[in-house]
C-alpha cells in the first residue's frame, strides 16, 4: 500500500503541479475538488 501510494503520489503530484496548476487557475476547493474528481 505504501509503495503503490507513493507512486501515485508522485504522478499526482506531477499532474498537480504542471497540468492542473495550468488548467484550474482558480481552485475554490483545491485539494478537495482534485481528490473528488480523481476518485
């Protein structure tokens, strides 16, 4: 569980951090939002 966590981590981190921080300029819920949608 830890290993798959941190894999995903990192993705998700890389994701958040080019593509989602370009495509939501404005996050009203940031995490939460994210989170929801991913799952």
């Amino acid at each position: 569980m830890a290993i798959s966590f941190n894999k995903r981590n990192k993705i998700v981190k890389d994701l958040f951090s080019n593509k989602y921080r370009k495509r939501i300029v404005k996050p009203k819920k940031g995490k939460g939002s994210f989170k929801r949608k991913k799952t």
